[in-house]
C-alpha cells in the first residue's frame, strides 16, 4: 500500500518536496508534483524529475525524463485558474491515464489515500486540482481524498481588472480571494476533507516569501506525524507490551468530514497545529542518570494552538478533533513520566460541539516529543473563509 502525494502549482509542489525530505517517505508514498513552469518544478530537491509532469498548452502533459523539457514547459497560467483548467480539461484523457499508472500496480488499485497540495491564490494549482481529483474519483470513488489547501495572503492594495478577458492582471487580494473560493467550490464536490495552511499568518512579515521554506517545513512536519507514524520508523509496539490507541489514516478522514446521515460525506475544514520538544536535557545525552524529562503534554496543547495554521481561528466553534502524540517508548512504559494522554482528551473534548474526539500514540526513535493536532470546522465558522468569500463576491461585482 502507498499513499499518493500530488503536488499542483508551485505552492503545492513544495510543499511535497518538504514533506519529502523525510527519506522514509519514499517507503509508504509516491510524490509527484504537476505545474505548467518547468523553473518552479526544477526548483524542487527531493522529488526527482521521473516524478515530475510539465503541462504544456501546445504539447499536452509531458514528462520530466522528456528531452526538451525546460523548453516545452515555460508558459505558466499567472493568477488565472479557468485558463490553467481549460488547458488540463484539453488533456483529461491523457491525465487520467497518468493517474491510474500512479495509483494501480497492474489491474489491482494499490492507492487507498491521495494527498492533493495546491496553493488556492495562483492560477495553476487552482486551476488544475479539480480535474486531479475528479480523475482520481472516477479511476475510484473508493480513494480517499485530503486536500492540503494554502489560503492566500491579504495586503492592502486596490487593483481590480474591469475586463473579464484580463482577470489574470490583477494582483490584488480580492483576486487571489476569487481565485480560493472559485477553487474550493469546485474541489469540494471530490474530496473528503480539506486541511488548511493559511499563508495571511505571514502577510504581515516584511520579506514574506523568505519565510515560506521554513513554514511549508513546519506544514510537512505535521503531515508527516499524522500518516508516518509507525510505518516511518518501522517500530512494532508489540515489542514493548503496550496498548495504545493508534491514529490511522481512516481516523483523519473521519475527524476531518461530516457524514450526512449515513448516506453522504461532506468535507469539513481543518485546521492545523503542532508542537514539539526535546525529551531529555543536554547532561542527559552524556549522564545517564539525568535520562528523560517529563512531558508537560498540556503544555505542548497549548503551543500547538498558539501554532495553528489558520488566522482568526475560535477554537470553540470547533465541531470535531484530533491530536496524535508522538514519544519514545520510555513515556509509554514507565508510569512515573508516562506521557498524560487523559488530559488532553479531556483538552480536546472541550472544544468539540459533537463530542468527538481522536486521540493517539504514535512511536518515534528520536529524543523529541511532538503532538499534532487537527480541529475541524464547517465553512461558515471559520473568519478567514468568511473573509475570502466576501472578498471574492466584491470582486466579482466590480467586474
């Protein structure tokens, strides 16, 4: 079994090329990243081009390995996602195709889950991901779908297009809020749930895009927690006679949507948070008498909010959650500094108009405690998603 992680636009690719620093990562997911500037894609340093697909107006989908690539895919599609979804709309069949290569081993599915990145202010990602996930749903509707959206940063500036024909010009925020919703409204018809990544965390920074590395790092940590677990470190907790309750992948589907009386999943919007801390002190490394500290775990709760990954964000008007926390062995066998999970059930509960809570463990090799955590919203509870509308709705009146 392998995970999909597809990264659409320039946003969305490196954000997979983080979450693939993490080499183990190669063990349980594919990557490949899909964008329309050969620049953005050479840019990337941990997928390798075999995993790389340029879109070409003129020349359809070609491939990293094809010989004249940096030629044939240099156009790009600005802040315009129709233009970006005409142009993959043109080559749906030979999408489809490359998808099912990458999610089938022969006749059988091997691809249970798919990860889609994409940031939802630009043209590419947004305009292409739709097409990703209604080909990935039709290939079939039993894949689990989760969308890792970047929303886009708000600076104050006024510069709105009168002409439909020129949507692409425009620069402002209203437009990359045109942009975020048009592409939301759209994906939401094929994925189950969507994760949030707000980029307007940042607006405020004086060299904004200095600091995206850093904070696509932060973003793939987190992702990498929730679906590694285990496997990554190939640890077997039978090893250490311990039952723990585990988080899968099936957990994060089912904290992130909302099941309409059995009969229908509606993505839900999560929001992100994690923390994380060093288990022993530096005269542990050396004496062993100092060994491991004991883990404030509301505290970790705590930063791990102050972290989350959207702006504005009220906690109370959280619907469901999840919080996995990830510690050496030692935690979960010696009671004296065993790693307090009640306590952050009993946290998590507070903040969950349906009651519903996912806790888990997951074991890591490493001297370093992280908990991650996910709360999960319904559209019209969470400010910035609000916001964007409004924003995109003002935009589209003045055109």
């Amino acid at each position: 079994m392998a995970y999909l992680f597809i990264g659409a636009g320039q946003a969305g690719g490196a954000l997979v090329d983080s979450v693939f620093k993490y080499k183990n990562m190669h063990l349980l997911a594919k990557p490949l990243a899909i964008n329309s500037t050969a620049k953005d894609l050479i840019n990337l340093k941990n997928i390798d081009k075999k995993d790389w697909i340029g879109i070409s107006e003129n020349s359809g989908l070609i491939k990293g390995t094809t010989i004249g690539f940096e030629e044939r895919v240099a156009g790009g599609f600005g802040k315009n996602p129709i233009k970006a979804g005409e142009a993959i709309q043109s080559y749906y069949k030979e999408l489809k195709e490359i998808l099912q290569n990458r999610m089938q081993d022969g006749k059988k599915q091997k691809t249970p889950f798919v990860f889609i990145f994409l940031g939802l202010g630009g043209g590419t990602g947004s305009g292409i991901s739709p097409y990703i996930a209604n080909a990935i749903k039709y290939i079939s509707n039993k894949v689990k779908i989760i969308a890792v959206v970047v929303l886009p940063a708000h600076r104050k500036k006024n510069i709105a297009s009168k002409d439909k024909k020129d949507l692409d010009k425009d620069e402002s925020g209203d437009r990359q809020s045109w942009n975020a919703f048009y592409t939301l409204n759209r994906l939401k018809k094929y994925v189950d749930s969507f994760i949030l990544v707000d980029n307007h965390r940042l607006a405020y920074l004086a060299d904004l895009e200095s600091y995206f590395p850093r904070y696509n790092d932060y973003i793939a940590a987190s992702i990498v927690d929730l679906v590694a677990g285990l496997l990554l470190e190939k640890i077997d907790p039978s090893k250490y006679n311990i039952g723990m309750p585990v988080i899968d992948i099936n957990d994060i589907i089912t904290a992130t949507g909302f099941d309409i009386k059995g009969k229908k999943v509606e993505p839900g919007y999560a929001v992100l948070g994690r923390a994380s801390e060093l288990t022993k002190s530096l005269a542990g490394y050396f004496v062993p008498f100092f060994g491991y500290k004991k883990l404030d775990t509301l505290m970790l709760l705590q930063v791990a909010i102050e972290k989350l990954s959207v702006a504005d964000v009220s906690i109370g008007a959280c619907e469901k959650n999840l919080a996995l926390l990830r510690v050496p062995a030692f935690y979960l066998k010696h009671s004296k500094k065993s790693a307090d999970l009640k306590s952050i059930e009993q946290a998590m509960l507070q903040y969950s108009k349906m009651n519903e809570s996912h806790i888990g463990v997951s074991l890591t090799k490493r001297n370093l405690a992280s908990l991650t955590i996910l709360y999960t919203f319904k559209f019209e509870d969470l400010k910035r998603l609000r916001m964007i509308e409004k924003l995109a709705r003002d935009f589209e009146e003045r055109q």
